[in-house]
C-alpha cells in the first residue's frame, strides 16, 4: 500500500514537473536537469557493477555511446519513417509518446551485447587488469564511431531525418526523461536487493566462498555487466534523445571517469549514494560557473576534501532510505 | 557404494606433489577424519574435491558420478560443502544475507526478483524463514542482522557451517573446525558436529591437527604426510601405528645424524 502511495505520489510529481518546469525555468536549467537524469542513470547502472559486484569497470562512457549512436541512427533512418506514418492517424504527443521508448530500448539492447561480449573474455580479469581492458573497449567504441560515416563520424550525428524533415525527433520532456531513470533506479534496486541480488555482493566480498556455496561467480559478473551495460546504453539513447545533438567528444574517458567518480565518491555499493553523487556533480560545475577560470580547480578541490573526509563516500555501502531502495530489511546493522 | 570415492587422486603444482595417489572413501552417515603434520596435503585435498583445483590425476567419485576437474559451484549443487580454514564469510553482509546468500546458490530468477510476484514473495519468505532455522540450530539467531565480520571468532566458525547447510550437502567438509579454540569450546563443536549429522543426515569428513579432538569424535582416520596416506583406520588403532608417530613426532636418527 504505502508502496502504490509513492508511485501514484512519483506520478503526479512527474506529470507536475512536465508540465510546469518548462515554463518557469528557461532551457539552460532544463537541460541542466535533463544531464542529471542522464548522469543518475549512468551512475547508478555502473554501481551495480563496481559497487554491488565489486568489479572495477572504468569504460562505461563506452556503453552510453553505443547506447546513443544506435539508438539515434535507429530513430533517424527507421524511426523517423515510423514516427511520420505514426502522426498521421494519432495525435502528434500521443503518437511521440508511444515512439519515445522504442530507441531508448534498440540503445539499451545494443549495449547489453556489446557488454556481452566484452564482459564474457574481460572479467576473467581481475582488478586493475579488468579496469584497463575496460577502458580500452571505451576508447575503441569511441574511436570506432568517429570514423563512421554514416553516423556523422567527426562531425557528430544530428537527430535529424533528412527524408521527413517535418518529424522532429528529439525528445525534452523531463518528466518522461525522469520516469525513465525512476523505473531503471527501481528495476535495479530490485534486482539487488533481493536474495537472488545477495549472489551480486557475494562476488564482492569473496569469489571463493561464494563458488563454494553453489554461486556460478563468471556467470553473475556477465549479468551484472550485462545489465549495467544495457542501463547505461539506455541513458545514452536518453542523452542522445533529449540533446538531439551526439558526438563523440560526449563519451571521451573523461565520461567515463566522471561516473567512476559518481559511484565511488557517492559510497561503492549504494543507490542513493551514486544517484546523491551524480546529481551534484553534475550541478556542480554550472553552479560554479560564476568563478570563471577558477571553477575546475575548485570542483576539483572539492572532491579531494570530499575523499579526504569520507574516504568511504558520502554513504559507504549504506542507502538513504533503507526501506524504500530496499524493499525489506535484512541488511547489516552496527555490530551486536 | 560409498557416498565419496577418492581413488589415485594426485595434485602437482609445478614439481611439488602436493597430493600423492590418495586413495580413501566416505560411507554414508560416516563421520571420518583427515589428520596430519602441516603442509601434508589435507586443504589440497579438500580444494580438489571442492573444485578449487582440478586433479593431476585419479578419480573423484561422488555417490557414484565423477566430479574431478568440475567448478566448484557445480560440486556444491550435487551436494558437497565445506568450510575454510582461514574462515571465509561475506564479511560485509549480514550474518542472514550470508546464509540467504547460500540458500539461493544458483537457483535465482532476475526478473522474479523485478517483478515480485505473490510467488516470489512467498518464497522470499520461505527463504527468509528457513535461514533463520538455520541459524537458531547454529545457535546464531541473536545475531542475524549483525555484520558477519563483527561476530566473535567462534561465531564466525559456526556461521561458516550454518553458511554450508544452507546449500543442502549431503557432504560437509570441515576445514579445522576447531582451530583456535579452547578445550570447553572444543568439546561444544564436538557435540554440535554429531548432532549436526543425524539431523542434516550428513556425512562429514573433518580436518584436524589435534589428535584428541579427532579421536573422540571421528569413527575413522586417514593420516596424510608429505601428501601422502601413511595409516587409516579407527582411531585408536590410528594412534598406535609406529608411521603416524614417526610423522607427528619424528625418529631419533632424524635428529642426530
């Protein structure tokens, strides 16, 4: 009951915010705000990997571009087609409605095999050899896109369809951008907080003992950077959705470095952590923005305090909520 | 037939045979013992029948099927679990999670788990409820929402078998279950051992330094030294043999040549 309450609660938030933010808050903040829901979404996919599953993946930026350049090329040469026959015989929202999760899905997808088939030969590693394999897939898709002419290559890839000019692909509503990430934030937090999740933890705390109580380790590592892979593809396709504009220089390493820095300064094996993490960050920089010259240096500072204050991130493994994310308790309370 | 039959079994790492063509079994309901000097082989021993490493060569048995060289959680899931000698809990979850942990092993449903269901639920709760017996039985349930690594050593040692039953071995292996323990606790985890067994309907094979511990407790002993079987038998018999005294005590001409 208190669980439909809050959803019927997210709803109407979400329709609210759709509705009025548009008009009250001038497009700077709106896209400010659409980047958060994109970062939460990356940081949060990634937490389950390196927090949850306690292995170091540092290419995720490489995930979001694949997840972004197939779902936008997916929208631009089949999509548009779909979405100009789709206008015809329904209301143009109605109809942009119905089209909007198709790409985020064909991006998600695409992520997801590629983290297959990087996952399957990369987690046989461990540690810093799994991180560095990682962030050369990263550096690999990046490069690979740039030269992929069909898609822009250099010159970035423009959500535009140049056979139906009149449909516009590019999709900004917030509301529909954060009930995206809700619903992924939740199909995560399901997926590990369950006793089937335990299985994700186990690998952290020791491959050993897990194999020993009957836990297949290689095969929950794949999973887990299966799904991570597909949420941050998902959050590509968003970020390639909502921007309308892709190009590679999105999905560098430094990306990818940024949601690393998400996840570990949120606190490794915490949802709300990575989601409280990726929201300031995010905000952070353009906050700052009044300081000029000066602003890199002090976001910059301020992370090293951060780390120097809580090595262990701003909620260690711990949730915000733990009933909400959780579900149910059972988690680890202090020492008896 | 034996529930495990070990026979020929050899580990070499490089050029040191660890484990030299042991042969022994495990009856059913047998509660037996691996006993020997340090570094005779016995954890090699148990590493290979749990998978950890795979057999040089010889055969590994288990009620009837060959399981040398399979991963370790397919041994588990036909029914062998052990315990680690230098305890090794899922430190950081709570003393449930790790029984919960290993009650699922590799029985999950991913979007089960999404989707929650009436039948997800119910069997969250039989789960839930099952890993709570488990630990009342281990004496543990005052614990259950502690984290792992802030229980008392003996604690940790009994949560790491409560861990083990949960993934329903017909084979429990102890690895120096008593390790660090003082007599009086020595003599709880013997009771708790025999116990154990004829309500989980068992067999155990444990290994140990100390002699006395296994004498009292254990049906039959296999003494290993340098990675081999030097003597096997009922205890008693075991501890007169003139090559298990010369293994843990050593000759007089070793000493002055």
């Amino acid at each position: 009951m208190r669980g439909r309450a809050l959803l019927l609660a997210g709803l109407v938030l979400l329709v609210a915010a759709d509705a009025l933010l548009p008009r009250v808050l001038n497009p700077y903040y709106l896209t400010i705000l659409s980047r958060i829901g994109v970062a939460v979404l990356a940081a949060v996919s990634l937490q389950l990997v390196n927090g949850f599953t306690g292995q170091f993946s540092i290419g995720h930026a490489g995930f979001m571009a694949v997840g972004a350049y197939v779902s936008a090329a997916a929208s631009v040469y089949l999509g548009a087609d779909g979405l100009a026959a789709l206008s015809g015989s329904l209301p143009a929202s109605l109809a942009r409605a119905l089209y909007f999760p198709l790409p985020l899905v064909a991006g998600g997808a695409a992520a997801a095999l590629a983290g297959l088939l990087v996952g399957i030969p990369a987690l046989r590693l461990r540690g810093d050899y799994l991180a560095i394999a990682t962030l050369g897939f990263g550096e690999i898709i990046r490069i690979a896109i740039l030269n992929v002419d069909l898609v822009g290559g250099a010159r970035g890839f423009s959500l535009a369809a140049p056979l139906h000019p009149e449909v516009d692909l590019r999709y900004e509503s917030l509301g529909a951008i954060y009930a995206v990430v809700a619903l992924s934030v939740a199909v995560i937090a399901r997926l590990v907080y369950s006793t089937g999740g335990l299985a994700f933890r186990a690998v952290r705390e020791d491959e050993t003992a897990a194999e020993s109580v009957g836990i297949a380790t290689t095969r929950v590592k794949v999973e887990a950077f299966v799904v991570s892979s597909f949420f941050a593809g998902v959050a590509g396709a968003l970020f390639a959705h909502s921007e309308g504009y892709v190009h590679t220089n999105s999905f560098s390493f430094l990306r990818s470095f940024e949601i690393v820095v998400f996840v570990v300064l949120g606190g490794l094996g915490s949802l709300s952590g990575a989601i409280l993490a990726a929201a300031v960050l995010t905000a952070a920089p353009e906050v700052l923005r009044g300081l000029g010259e000066w602003r890199m240096i002090l976001y910059s500072l301020l992370l090293i305090a951060a780390m120097l204050v809580r090595p262990q991130g701003i909620l260690g493994p711990r949730e915000l909520v733990p009933g909400f994310l959780r579900g149910r308790p059972g988690g680890p309370r202090a020492p008896a | 037939m034996p529930l495990l039959e070990v026979e020929g079994l050899t580990v070499r790492f490089g050029g040191l045979t660890a484990v030299s063509k042991l042969d022994f079994a495990v009856e059913r309901g047998a509660l037996v013992a691996l006993i020997g000097p340090n570094g005779a082989g016995k954890t090699t021993a148990f590493n290979v029948i749990t998978g950890v490493y795979a057999p040089s060569d010889g055969s590994l048995r288990f009620d009837g099927r060959e399981i040398g060289g399979e991963r370790p959680h397919r041994i588990c899931a036909a029914g062998v679990a052990r315990t680690f000698q230098n305890i090794r809990l899922f430190r950081s979850l709570s003393v449930l999670e790790n029984v919960r942990a290993a009650l699922v092993g590799d029985r999950r449903s991913g979007l089960g788990d999404v989707l929650r269901g009436p039948a997800w639920r119910r069997r969250e709760r039989d789960r839930d409820e099952r890993a709570r017996d488990l630990l009342a039985k281990l004496g543990l349930e005052r614990f259950a929402e502690a984290r792992a690594d802030s229980l008392p050593y003996g604690e940790q040692r009994r949560l790491e078998i409560a861990r083990a039953l949960a993934s329903g071995p017909r084979l429990l292996l102890l690895d120096e279950p008593a390790a660090g323990m003082n007599p009086s606790e020595k003599d709880a985890l013997c009771g708790l051992v025999g116990r154990l067994r004829d309500e989980f309907d068992l067999s155990i094979v444990l290994i140990d330094h100390d002699v006395a511990f296994v004498m009292d407790l254990c049906e039959r002993v296999t003494v290993l030294d340098h990675g081999e079987k030097i003597a096997e038998g009922p205890p008693e018999a075991v501890r007169r043999d003139p090559k298990v005294i010369e293994a843990y005590l050593g000759t007089d001409d070793e000493e002055e040549p």
